[in-house]
C-alpha cells in the first residue's frame, strides 16, 4: 500500500467516514488514477475537471455518482496540501443532491434557511 493511500485511508477514519463512503472513495480515486495512468497526487485541477466530463459523456454516469467521484477527489485533495480546492473546480449536480433524492424517498424536505445547498 502505498502512503498516499495509507493517508488517505486513515483521514477517512478521522473523519468518521462510513465504510460504504470510504470504499466509494477508494474505488473513485483509484478508477481516476488508473484512467490517467498516474498517481493521484501527480495531477492538477483540469484533470479532475476532464475526467468529470469523461464520467458524464462516455460512461454515462448519473449527477449522484459523478457527485461521488467529485466529493472523493475533493476529499482527496484537502488531505493534501500542495493543491488547492475551489468550488469553481466543479461545483457538482445542485439538484442531484437536494431534488433527486427526494423522488427516491418520495418526500420532500422541509425548506428552511438551514437546507443545504
């Protein structure tokens, strides 16, 4: 395992991440690094943005799952402090994280100023 990985493992832990949320992670960051051929670390903010743009048009991928690659990669970035993050880099799906999951639980939630975005 290499210590890349190994951190990025044990800031998951520290984060109090759910397991099911660090094997997605794992396996997002992973697919991204093997696309490119290149460790994680290596690559800058246009080939996240490239890559985003490969999950959507040749993968075929919903907003909710190319959010997850987003949120992992982001993730992956802040654990690092050589790059910076901004939510110009992708600012990802707004109606995938509020709307969308509300058909799938049929309900809506309740609107308040706290709702988050």
């Amino acid at each position: 395992m290499t210590p890349l990985r190994q951190r990025f493992i044990e800031d998951m832990l520290l984060r109090g991440l759910a397991p099911t949320t660090q094997r997605s992670y794992l396996h997002y960051v992973a697919d991204y690094a093997k696309y490119y051929n290149t460790s994680p670390e290596k690559l800058d903010l246009e080939a996240v943005r490239q890559y985003e743009l490969h999950l959507l048009n040749e993968r075929k991928l919903s907003p909710e799952s190319v959010n997850t690659f987003i949120s992992s990669v982001q993730f992956s970035i802040l654990t690092r402090v050589d790059t910076p993050w901004t939510s110009s880099v992708s600012p990802g799906f707004a109606w995938a994280r509020s709307f969308r999951s509300c058909w799938t639980r049929k309900k809506w939630p309740a609107f308040s100023t706290t709702f988050p975005v």
